[in-house]
C-alpha cells in the first residue's frame, strides 16, 4: 500500500489532529507539538537522507525514504508511540533483550515461513520507535516485497502477543491515520474535507444498496468508511454482513424505543448468545439493556432458546413471511423461499438507516433458509420504494438439494442410520397424532435433535421418553405412478434405536387406516465396536394392514405379502449386500451397497411419486413429535439388548468423533 503524496497525507494527519487538541481535555493537549507546529518536522533533503543510508550500510525502502523527504519524523505515530523515525537517531534494533532466542524456541520443521522471518527479524531490524510506551516499530531488511519494500512489525511489549506485521511504512502509516481518526470519528466537531466525503459515501452506498446495486461495492464503501469510525457505516454494513456471513456484531444502538433495534438487532443478538461462549452469563446480555430493558432483554433470550421467536416486519411483506414461515415450518422451503424473495420489494424499513430484513436470520424457521446466496439475493433488489414494482432478479434456487428418496442414502454418512414413515392424504399434525405423538415441539435442526437440553432427554434419542420424528409434508413431485395423487406426510428419524431383527413391528398399522403408508429403515452401523450387521428394511400398509414387508441383513432375506404394483421385490432382497466390512468394522457380514440402495430407494420413489425435502431435513428446522418404538417388546422371560450411549471413539488421525450406539451392552428383561 503506497501513499502516492507524502506530503498530502501528512498535512491532513497534522491539521486533523491540530483541531482534535480542542475535543480533548486541556491537560491531555500535547502544547509541545502544538507549540511547533503539530506532528511533523521540516524534510530531510537528499544529504540527510543519503548520511542516514551510508551510516547504517543499506538503501533505505522506497515508502520510507519518501517520508522523510516530506517529514524527517513524526511525533504521536499510534496511541503508544511519541516520536517515530527522525534520521538522525534511528538505529539497528539489535535485539537486546534476546527475543529471537525466545521465538526461535517455538520453531520446528513444520514452522511457515512467516514464523521464521518472525524469529530471525529482531537481531536485522531498524528501530523507528524513539520515544514510546514499550513499543517497538521495527522495520524488516529480511522480509521484502516485490517493490522493496520492507515490512513494518509492531511489538507491544506490555500485550504479551505477536507483533502486528504491516507489509510497507506506508501501510504503516496509513493504519495509524485511521487509527488516530478513530478516536474521533463519532465526534461531530470533528470535521473536515476527508470527513465530509466519507459520510457522504456513506450516504451514496445506503441509497445504493436500497436500490439492489453491486452488494461488494457498497460493503467496500461502508468498510472504507467504518475503518475511519465514520457515523452510520458500521452499523449499515453489519446489517448487509448479516445477511451475506456470518453475524459477527450488529452495532444498531441499544434503545428499546427503537423498533430497529427490538425487533431486528435484539433477536439477533440473543440467538447469538445463546449459542455463543457468553450463552451461561445472560447477566451479560441483560445488562446492556438497562432496567427498563430487562423484561424484554430476557424474553428475548427465552424465545432464542426456545426456538419460538417469530420475525414479524411490517406490512406486505411482512404477510409474505408468514405465509413463508407456514410453508417452510412443514417443510416446504423451496416455495417458503419464493414467497420471502417474491415480496422483498415490498419491504418496507423502520427508518432511514434500516437497509434490509436482517432480521429474518433469528427466525428459527426462516433463518436457515437464508443462505449466503439468498441474502445477497435479497440485497441485490431493489426495495423500500428504490426501484420499480417489476424489478426484481431472477430468484436463485438455492441449495434446495436432490428430490426423492436416494439422497437418504448418504444420510447416515456409511456409519448411522435413519428410518421415515410416510403416510398419503393426512397432514403432518393428523401423522404426528398418530404415530401417538402429543403435542407439537418447537421447531428443531437436525444437529438440536442431540443436544441435551434441546429435543432428545437423553442427548441422542432411542430411549429416555421414545424414538423423535420431525414431521412435515413430502414434496410434490408430480404425481404417483400407483394411482392416487393426495399429498404426503412424513415423520424422519436420524440415528435411531438399534433394529432388533425379527421383532420390528413398525408403525403401519397406527398409521394407515383409511390411507396407506411406506416404512423405510436402514440400519447401517458398520465400524470399530460394532456387532450388528447392516439391515434394509421396507414395508407397505393400506387402511390399517401391513400388505408388503421386505427385510434384507447380509444374506438373509425376507419378503411377505404381495409388493405393489411395478415394485419388483428382488430390489429388496440380498442384492443390496455385497463385499466386506469396512476397514477396521468387525466381522458382522458384508454392508449395504449404496449403488444397489439408491436403486430401491428410486424404485419406491417412482412407484409412489413420494419424496423427501432434503434441506428442510438436513439444514432446516421442524416440529417434532414423539412416538413408540418400532421394536416389540420381548415376550416374557425373554431378554433383548438395550445399548448406552457412550463417549468417544478413536477415529483417523485429526480428531475424534461420536460413537454410534452399541459399544456398550447389557441384557434386560
């Protein structure tokens, strides 16, 4: 980073921190520096600057060079540093204190080129900080750019931390204008013609992004404008971040007058805490909102944890979300998303510093749909009265994922397992009902279903209370090949109670009556500590019987009842094992093909024009319900297996990962 006119820059620098004298109080002026003129020295001429070469044996950097040409020093360069770079006292570092040996200690043969330079840096750099607060600018002849340019390293001793690296004095320089400028940028006296432009920036990127224009541009606008602490930037471009990343702040003012505030920022916020490193001190988040904000503050966090917060913006497009909410809570995220994308022009702020419906990510049920693509989606329409009705681009799809049922197949990753019911003509609250479920809970991710605390008592589900569904409506895919074209329902477990062969009875007969239904259960537990072999289980009901049942494990087989229509029953037979256990699974018979899997799974998806929504299932969230397990019990004086959870398995080299039930047993009748 170069500065093109050294003395442009530093008279600016110079007289904004001649008119930051007055904002302060008096015994904190420097009347020294005022006394001479401020920050800056006269020029070092070409003499000065070749005697300072010649004494130190070397051809000073190009950026330095220039600046003493233009100042020969500068006083007040970072909040700890008071004189920095007058030729006539710079001097090799020398390391007196011996911080190469201690750097060097930390070095190995895997160390990055960057550490190295770092250790080798302090015995070859030029001091330039001749009067600080144990701070060292060192400038690095072993660390050289293409330009050479010699990079900038900043050592705070009192921090205990890395020094900072800037790649040139230029760069140098420039971070500490905006860090000087920083300390006064919310500060209305403190005004100037550099001010002045970057708050009218400030002002072109707010009306540009209302207008959907180039959503990179106007971040690089905002940022350019918030590293000087300008009013409003930081605050616009964490409202647009929020909606393209990760929320990593929102700096909207705390006044719960403000609906901004309440109904955007704080929600946010709160589902941030609860699942951030503060979520145990909710003292701290309640504290920022004073007495009078305390109620609110604690409702807030209480709807975060509870997944019961709904995002409610004004007007139109404020009925578009919850339609949205409707379609996507039963899974149907596709269209929930074209409702949201549709009604964005309609959107209408709370004010005039409100950009976009940020606040839609603390909705538990919309938040997840907003991806990356889709919030810049959002911002790049025009909205709130700055384009025309018409205008809005082509809506992106999003990762809306596979259709069908063979995408399931890498659900359980080869290691765990999963099981669906799907039921036609009932809606997913009358399969709940039925699968002998109460009453609905809070909508739930997929990774919420093993938090304790969340849905499952015991932290994974199986036992502790039965097995949990999440429960929503199948996709329409067209049609159903075997006749009838009602909708489905669905309830999807992942990782479920271990199959006890020969004693799963299934919900078919619960859940069929005056319908019919589709069972599907893969038990894949293939890995170290297992004992159970693989199983594929499919099973078909009408009005309350089961009509067809296929149960495949290794080499033994089993079909009863007729199949449907066009389902060929040999897709369900021992053609879906073959080859060995992974490596490292114990000997428990041959695994499940994927390839011969994914050909049942389509067969049963054709036959019955039935689907499953993949985001919805593996990224959304849903009710859940529970239910009864599908194993009998044992019959009396007959004992089964319960298996525990357990903690941590061994697993490749980078880490350790959960281990799936059944490394642990003991009999019970």
């Amino acid at each position: 980073m170069d500065i093109d006119n050294w003395k442009s820059f530093l008279d600016r620098w110079n007289a904004q921190w001649v008119m930051a004298q007055d904002l302060i109080e008096p015994e904190e002026a420097d009347e020294e520096a005022l006394e001479a003129g401020g920050l800056r020295f006269p020029p070092a001429d070409e003499r000065r600057t070749a005697a300072l070469e010649e004494r130190l044996g070397i051809r000073l950097p190009p950026s330095y060079r220039a600046f003493l040409q233009a100042s020969d020093g500068w006083r007040h360069a970072g909040g700890s540093v008071y004189l920095l770079g007058v030729s006539a006292e710079v001097d090799w570092h020398r390391d007196a204190m011996g911080m190469k040996a201690v750097y060097e200690e930390h070095l190995d043969e895997r160390s990055q080129r960057p550490e190295i330079l770092v250790a080798g840096m302090w015995e070859r750099a030029l001091q330039l900080a001749l009067d600080s607060d144990m701070t060292d600018v060192l400038l690095d002849p072993g660390d050289v750019d293409e330009n050479g340019e010699w990079a900038v390293y900043v050592y705070k001793g009192w921090s205990g931390e890395y020094p900072d690296r800037y790649a040139s004095f230029a760069a140098f320089m420039r971070a500490m204008h905006r860090e000087f400028c920083g300390e006064y940028g919310q500060d209305p006296l403190f005004e100037d013609e550099m001010t002045r432009e970057l708050d009218a920036s400030v002002e072109r990127a707010r009306l540009a992004c209302l207008a959907g224009q180039d959503v990179d541009t106007q971040l690089a606008v905002l940022a350019e404008a918030q590293s000087f602490n300008r009013p409003r930037a930081k605050m616009m471009r964490d409202q647009m971040a929020a909606l393209v990343g990760p929320v990593d702040a929102l700096s909207v003012p705390v006044d719960m007058t403000d609906p901004l505030y309440v109904r955007e920022a704080m929600p946010l916020l709160a589902v941030e805490h609860t699942r951030g490193h503060l979520a145990g001190d909710d003292d701290w988040f309640v504290r920022r909102h004073g007495e009078e904000g305390r109620r609110e503050a604690e409702a807030a966090l209480a709807a975060a944890r509870a997944r019961t917060f709904r995002y409610e913006p004004l007007g139109p497009f404020g009925q578009a979300v919850a339609a949205a909410r409707e379609q996507a809570r039963w899974g149907d995220t596709d269209a929930a998303w074209r409702t949201i994308a549709a009604a964005v022009p309609d959107w209408e702020p709370y004010g005039p510093e409100h950009l976009a419906p940020f606040g839609l990510r603390a909705d538990p049920v919309l938040g997840p749909l907003v991806t990356p693509e889709r919030g810049r989606h959002i911002l790049a329409t025009p909205r709130a009265g700055h384009g025309g009705r018409g205008e809005v681009s082509a809506v992106p799809p999003g990762p809306a994922g596979p259709l069908g049922l063979a995408w399931t197949e890498g659900a359980g990753q080869n290691r765990f397992s999963y099981r669906f019911v799907a039921v036609q003509g009932v809606t997913p609250q009358d399969l709940a009902e039925r699968l002998g479920g109460g009453e609905l809970l809070a909508p739930l991710s997929e990774g919420e279903l093993f938090r304790p605390g969340y849905g499952r008592p015991d932290g994974r589900g199986g036992g502790g209370g039965g097995p949990l569904y999440r429960v929503g409506s199948c996709p329409d895919v067209g049609g159903d090949a075997s006749g009838g074209g009602a909708a489905w329902s669905f309830a999807y477990e992942s990782d479920p109670e271990p199959y006890h062969f020969g004693r799963v009875d299934g919900p078919d007969a619960a859940v069929s009556p005056g319908t019919r239904s589709v069972s599907v259960w893969c038990e894949r537990r293939h890995g170290p500590c297992e004992v159970f072999p693989d199983v594929f289980h499919f099973s078909y009901a009408e009005d309350g019987r089961q009509r067809f049942r296929a149960v495949a494990r290794g080499s033994v087989a089993e079909c009863t009842g007729t199949p449907p229509e066009g389902l060929d029953p040999d897709l369900f037979g021992t053609a879906l094992f073959g080859g060995s256990p992974p490596d490292g699974a114990e000997e428990t018979g041959p695994g499940l093909v994927p390839e011969a899997q994914i050909r049942a799974l389509d067969a049963i998806a054709a036959v019955f024009g039935l689907a499953l929504p993949y985001f919805a299932l593996r990224h959304g969230r849903l009710h859940a319900v529970r239910g009864s397990s599908w194993n009998s019990p044992p019959a009396p004086g007959e004992a089964r297996m319960v298996l525990a959870t357990s903690g941590i398995r061994p697993s490749a080299p980078g880490g350790a990962q959960p281990m799936p039930r059944g490394d642990q047993r003991r009999p019970e009748r």
